[in-house]
C-alpha cells in the first residue's frame, strides 16, 4: 500500500535535521555568491576608470597606470572557504547569524 507509520515518523523526523543542515549551507553559498559579485563589480569598476583615463591622455598616464596597480591592491573576496565564511560571520554577528533566512 505505500503508506505505513514508520515512513511518517521517518520523515517527520527527518524533516527538521535536514532544515538545520541546509539553512547554514545555504547562506554561506549565497554570501560567498554575493561576495564574488562585489568582487567582480569592484574590478570592473576599476577596469573602466583605467579605460577612460587611458582615452583622455594615453601617453601621460602610461606611468600612472603601472604606479597605481603598484599601490592599489587587487580587489579580492573576503572569504576564502566556506568554513572561513562562517567563521568570519560567527564572529561579527553571532552564531544566529548561521539560522537568519
């Protein structure tokens, strides 16, 4: 028949553990998602300031160019693994943080 108390106690059971596995893993995928595209939003800003400097006065900025990619540090993602992840978040906002949706 399909239909028997223990595959309802089962996945009455199951249900909830699942829920507190999965919501942390899925923030941390989504910071990490949303760290990349700061990222990425941040380099392509960079990227476009470059080329519009270069087309205003490309022989005066050439030296510029190579002294500011000298000084300014690549941008790059706050978090490195997800176990980094959430740890840095644990540690600035608390471990509730993990179970916020």
């Amino acid at each position: 028949d399909g239909w028997d108390y223990n595959n309802a106690l089962a996945g009455m059971l199951g249900a909830p553990i699942f829920g507190l596995v999965t919501t942390p893993e899925n923030l941390l995928k989504t910071q990490m998602q949303l760290d990349n595209v700061q990222v990425e939003r941040e380099k392509a800003k960079q990227k476009q300031l470059q080329q519009s400097t270069l087309k205003q006065n490309l022989s005066a900025v050439e030296s510029n160019i190579q002294k500011q990619s000298l000084q300014q540090p690549k941008p790059e993602g706050r978090f490195t693994s997800s176990f980094q992840c959430a740890r840095a978040l644990v540690s600035s906002h608390g471990a509730t943080i993990l179970y916020t949706g």
